[in-house]
C-alpha cells in the first residue's frame, strides 16, 4: 500500500489519517491530545500503523492544527498548512462544489466561506468556548448522559426551550434554572443546540453570505442535534462527511499528496521511539518580548518557532508553509 499521512494536532484532539493515492481513507485515529501533543501524535502513528499492513509506503506527509509546527517536526512534514486551508481542502474532496463549511472542535469554531473552490472569507472563535466540544462534553457529564447520545436526546424533543447561548457561563446557568422549574432534558438539550447554533451564526457568519451546499464537520458533527438545529436556522441541507471528525488530517493529507514531493521528509513509524523534548525562552531582543519555542533530540536542536522576526527561526527542513489559497 501507498499513500499520504495527515496529522491535524489541537488543543483537545489530535487526529492522523493514511489516504489511499486515490484519496480515500486507509486508516484514521481520533483520541485526547491532553495537553501533551508529542505524545499523542506518538500514541497516534502506533495506533495507525497496527491498522496498516506491513511495508506501507508513505508518499509525503503533511501537518495541520494549532500544533502543526511541532507536530511538522516530529513526523517529517513534506508541507505544514494552517486549519482554513486544511478543512477547505478537505470540504472540496467531498463536495466538490461546497460553498460553506462550518467547523466546530474541541476549543474553537470557525466558518469558512469558498466560491469556485477558493476561501473568500473566513472567521474563527478561539476566545469562547460556548458551542465548542469541551462545553458539550461537560454539559453531557452533568446531566450524566453519554456525549454519544447526546443529540439523540435533542431530536426527541418537540421544542427546544430558550437558552441563553452567548457564554458558556450564562448557558450552563440557564440550563440549571430550566431544570428546576421542571422543563424535560430533552427539550433542554434541543434549546442549548439551537441557542449555540445562533451564538455562532451570530458571531461568526454575520455579513457573510451563508449559501449551500453547506458541510459541517469537526468533533461537534457527531452531535445530530446541532445538524437539525444548523438545518433549521439555516432553511437549507447541512452535509455532515463519514469522516467529519478527522478532516482537518485530511485536508493535510491532500495537500501532501498536491504537492507529491520527490522524496519525503517522512521520517517512518519508529519516530514513535524517540525521545523529544521541548523548552522556551523569551526574546529580549525588542519589546515584541517573543516566545520562541525550540524543539530538540539528545540535545540537538531540530526546529525553532514563535518570533515576529524570524532572528531565532530554524524550520522543518523542505517543508512548505507559506500560502494559504486553496485552488
């Protein structure tokens, strides 16, 4: 078998996909990041490749996510792109003609806005967690309800009652108050849906012009409730993938395989093996004051990244970085 590796490492998940040189799906790992991103993409690559059979070639290797740069260092990246261009290109592989794409994660959400296969406009929400995984991952802990079956829940409701979904805090509140006046958890989790669904519109889709087809992937996809509750908004179809949970290391996977680099910088399986240790330092060069993150083996120095400058800057040897345009 050959193929291309896409690792997509955030905040909450890290993510790793092998596509076939035809761009289907081989094999894909979903589990925690837990604030330790080297070694769940460690723990990634080992649960990846015990789905692969002996010998497979890898063809280029691409990275993704708020820890693309350290996640690029450690498997080798042929091409290292940020999260728009990533889930674009990843929207456009399943539908071709997609228009929007909305993305919620573990710990942010973004929209994406494309026309004829390019992004036109796009905006993220990295300051809130409202709507976003961990959120509903806690609200399902409270109400002891499986996250699996929590939209479950929300499609059999009739009606959603009204939730205050602008904050995290002021939703959890009124989740509570709704609660003890004796409202049904069905129509509780329908009205929390609804009001994240309108929390995001509002935010991140205002002045833009939402138009089908839409797709809606990222962890937050799984949840059925928000689908009806996006559909319902927006009067119109909302595609979710089969893989939508992983599609960001797609995105990157296909972007490694656009590129089709001579000889990869993947640097095999074994990297799960070796030692990396990560430190900082701040800059006192000028008042930017910079954080400069260095990564290293056995004391070697492998990569360095974070300043404004680019005095301290050591990249991923022949990885792509520059760019954002998908087309």
């Amino acid at each position: 078998m050959r193929g291309y590796l896409g690792v997509d490492v955030g905040s909450v998940s890290t993510n790793l996909v092998l596509l076939e040189e035809s761009g289907e799906v081989a094999a894909s790992v979903y589990l925690r990041t837990k604030g330790q991103p080297i070694s769940a993409v460690q723990e990634g690559l080992r649960q990846l490749g015990a789905q692969l059979p002996a010998g497979v070639e890898v063809l280029g290797a691409g990275t993704t996510g708020s820890a693309r740069h350290l996640s690029g260092v450690i498997v080798g990246a042929d091409i290292v792109k940020n999260e728009i261009t990533a889930h674009a290109v990843a929207a456009l592989h399943v539908v071709p003609d997609v228009r929007t794409v909305l993305e919620i994660g573990g710990q942010d959400s973004k929209i994406i806005i494309l026309q004829d296969g390019i992004v036109v406009d796009f905006a993220m929400n990295t300051v809130c967690a409202a709507g976003t995984g961990s959120f509903l991952d806690h609200q399902a802990a409270r109400l002891n309800i499986p996250i699996e079956e929590f939209g479950t829940y929300a499609l059999r409701a009739q009606a959603g009652v009204q939730i205050a979904g602008r904050c995290s805090v002021f939703a959890e509140s009124d989740m509570i108050h709704k609660q003890q006046v004796g409202h049904p958890v069905d129509s509780i989790i329908l009205g929390l849906c609804e009001a994240l669904v309108r929390n995001f519109l509002n935010n991140l889709a205002k002045g833009k012009s939402v138009e089908a087809p839409v797709v809606f992937q990222g962890g937050v996809a799984a949840n059925v409730g928000m689908k009806r509750a996006f559909e319902e908004a927006l009067g119109m179809e909302v595609v979710v993938p089969e893989h939508f949970a992983v599609m960001g290391a797609i995105g990157a996977a296909l972007l490694a395989r656009d590129l089709n680099p001579p000889t990869t910088n993947f640097k095999g399986f074994r990297v799960t093996e070796i030692d990396y240790r990560t430190s900082s330092f701040n800059c006192k060069g000028c008042s930017n004051n910079c954080e400069i993150v260095k990564i290293m083996v056995e004391g070697d120095v492998l990569a360095r990244w974070g300043g404004r400058c680019g005095k301290w800057e050591l990249d991923l040897p022949g990885a792509r970085t520059a760019g954002t345009a998908v087309g």
